[in-house]
C-alpha cells in the first residue's frame, strides 16, 4: 500500500495561471497533476483543497481507478469542467506516483510505445495572410509536419488565434473579458485565400489546420469545408458548437473535410454520439479536463472502434504537466492522431522542468519514472495568482457570440 499522507494545490502564473496537485505518500514519494482551468482557476484550487484533498488522506495511491469513480460517483453532482478538472489533476498525479514506484514512465503502465513520438502541430498566425504565410515558412523550417492557419480577418480589429508574439499566445488577457466584434460572412470569406497562399507557398507535404473556434453555424461550417476541400486540410476544428452533437451530422453531409472536436469536453458522455455515428475524425478533449488519463482512455478506446483518432488540445492553458500526460498517452494509445503544441515561456519552463523533448516534427515524454515533470515551488512561490479572462465576443450589431 502506497497511503496518502499528505496533498496541496499550488497556484502559480509564471506569465499566466496554472493549478498543481501535488500529493505525497507515506514513503516519501510525490505525484504531480494538473488542475488548470483557464479563466476560472480558483473554483478548482477550492474544489481540491476544500472538497478533494480531505477524501485522499490515508487512501491507497495505487487503487488509480477506485479513487476515480470514488471522486465521480461519490460526489453525486457528476461531470462539469470544475470537478473534471479536479478530478484529472488527481488521476495525473496517481500515475505519476505509480510510475515512480515502478521505475516506469507512464506510457510503459499504459502498455508501451505504439509509435517512435507524437506528431506535433504549431500556430502559424499574422495579423494578414502574408505575415501568417512567413510564420508558416518558419515552423516549416523547424521541422514541423503540421502547421495550424490562422490569420487576421479584413475589417475585423481583433481575431482569435492572432497573437503578438509568434510563439506564444495566451487569450486570457485582461482582469475583466475583453470584448471584440465578429462577423461570420467576413471571415467565411478570408480562410480560403489563407490555404490557396499556404499550398503555394508550403506545398503538399505539409498538414494544415483550422481553428473556427466554435463560430459557425452547422450549413456555415459546411460551406466553408467545401470551400476549402481542394486544399485537403488535416482538419476543421470546433467547426460549430458541439453542445448539440447531431449538429455535426449536417456538416457530414455537405463536406468530406476530415472534423476535430472536442477540447472543452469533460466526460465520454460528450463525444458519444459524435463518435458513435462517426460525426467527427479527431477527439480533442484533455487529459486535465477529461478527468485524467484514465477517462480520457476510455474516449479513446470508444474512439478507435469507430476508426476516429486523437488529437488531443495543447495549448498554454495547460501546463508542462498535462503536456507531458499527453504525451504519454498518445505515444501509446493505438489510434493517436495528433497533438498540439504551444510552448511555454522560459519562466513556465523553469517553474515545472521536464523529459519532454521536440525534434523533428515529433514529440517523446522522456523515460523518467513517473510523468517526468516536477515543480519548482521556492520558483512557483515568486509568482502570484493574477486574475485573467478569456475575451468575449460580439456580432457587429452588439449580438453576445461564441468567443
């Protein structure tokens, strides 16, 4: 028996805000997890500290899946990012202790290696569709097979995925949501010359992929994967809201422009009937906000019946520590399709040192025992919590819209 003596939330912002588990047994030996939720992070750092953390003492560290359907079922008020969220960042941190035990990483637990590394995909952005070409050229030079587009919108001021930084991009931004204004018929209009420029300038040997970013509507979205159908992208992603799963069924009929959705997700029961019917190819939910790796297996699992692959959601709302889980989880699950890759500032870096590595269009966890990712608390201590939002959005006629 590995007996929990002791667990603590940690809440740093070493550039923006993270959530961190870390749950110690009666030997000695630590477990990391992510709890971070962008934008509502304290509603989770009380969920584990006031509701969670006591459940935990004295429990068995290896009984993984007793503790998670314990954590699930016993709190009666089942699912939601809040509890899912808690609920990953304690499952991570479960593995992590077991793997350490072990002398394993966490992809040898759950199976071994199906593949060398994780095809990763980077952000080319611009504010027009030049300077998101010339970012483009870039990741391309770096050896990345798959580039996600996503560019300015003419007569928009502000658009999401544009970042001022080309490597770094974080939407929460202001200690109040910043709003913009949107328009669906103009930026419908943008994407096609974007990829018409990126096939002539990247040529076919590269991925594209697109972020409608949950703003279209079901005959939209259909329209615009028809329009670009001709520049094969990778993927559409959150090409409508998927609160209404048979949505989806509507683009099906109109495109053959492969679908990804899913990273606000929070339990299986939210892609079951989109993976059932096949109404999407990749399912994009976290391992943090699916409620850990053992949830998100089971997606995954339901997932490779009906031939639909990974591509799990990575940007810099995550910390190093669900990157790492993610890594561990798509080099063994047997349908990994992608996964995406934002990288953190140095001082992220430094606060959580960790195994993964990037080289040459791909990913690895590293073999370190565990998740192979720490934290440095006397560092994370340096760094207070600072209130951010994610932006709102509008229509032009002052419509409240999906951001």
């Amino acid at each position: 028996m590995a007996e929990i003596v002791s667990a603590r939330v940690i809440v740093t912002c070493p550039g923006r805000n993270f959530v961190t588990l870390l749950i110690e047994t009666k030997d000695g030996v630590t477990g990391i997890g992510d709890a971070t939720l962008n934008g509502r992070e304290l509603a989770v750092a009380s969920y584990l500290t006031d509701h969670v953390i006591p459940c935990l003492i004295g429990r068995d560290a290896h009984r993984i899946e007793d503790i998670w359907q314990y954590l699930y079922k016993g709190a009666y008020w089942r699912r939601g990012p809040v509890t899912m969220s808690a609920i990953g960042a304690v499952d991570m941190a479960l593995w992590d202790i077991k793997g350490k035990v072990a002398g394993l990483p966490v992809y040898q637990l759950l199976g071994g290696a199906s593949r060398e590394g994780c095809m990763v995909y980077g952000h080319a952005n611009g504010r027009d569709i030049e300077e998101t070409i010339d970012n483009a050229r870039h990741y391309a030079e770096q050896g990345y097979k798959a580039i996600r587009l996503q560019s300015g919108v003419p007569g928009l001021a502000a658009t999401y995925g544009v970042s001022k930084d080309r490597y770094f991009y974080e939407p929460a931004d202001g200690s109040l949501p910043t709003e913009s204004l949107w328009s669906t018929e103009k930026y419908l209009r943008s994407v096609p010359p974007l990829f018409e420029a990126a096939r002539e300038a990247l040529g076919w040997d590269v991925h594209l992929l697109h972020d409608v970013h949950h703003r279209c509507t079901p005959i939209e979205a259909a329209r615009l994967g028809k329009d670009l159908e001709q520049y094969r992208p990778f993927w559409l992603e959150d090409a409508t809201p998927a609160e209404n799963q048979s949505a989806f069924r509507l683009i099906r009929q109109h495109t053959t422009c492969p679908l990804a959705v899913g990273e606000i997700f929070n339990t299986i029961w939210d892609a079951k009937q989109l993976i059932e019917e096949q109404l999407i190819d990749y399912i994009r939910a976290t391992v943090v906000h699916a409620g850990g790796l053992t949830h998100l297996r089971r997606i995954a699992a339901l997932a490779d019946v009906h031939q639909i692959r990974t591509g799990c959601h990575g940007a810099t709302d995550l910390s190093p520590v669900t990157m790492a889980a993610a890594l561990h989880f798509g080099l063994s699950v047997p349908n990994f399709g992608i996964q995406e890759y934002m990288r953190h500032t140095p001082e992220t870096d430094a606060v959580f040192p960790h195994a993964y590595s990037y080289a040459d269009g791909m990913m690895h966890p590293g073999d370190k025992p565990g998740l192979g990712v720490e934290i440095d608390e006397k560092l994370a201590a340096k760094y207070e919590y600072s209130r951010a939002y994610l932006p709102v959005a509008r229509l032009e006629d002052g419509t409240m819209f999906s951001w």
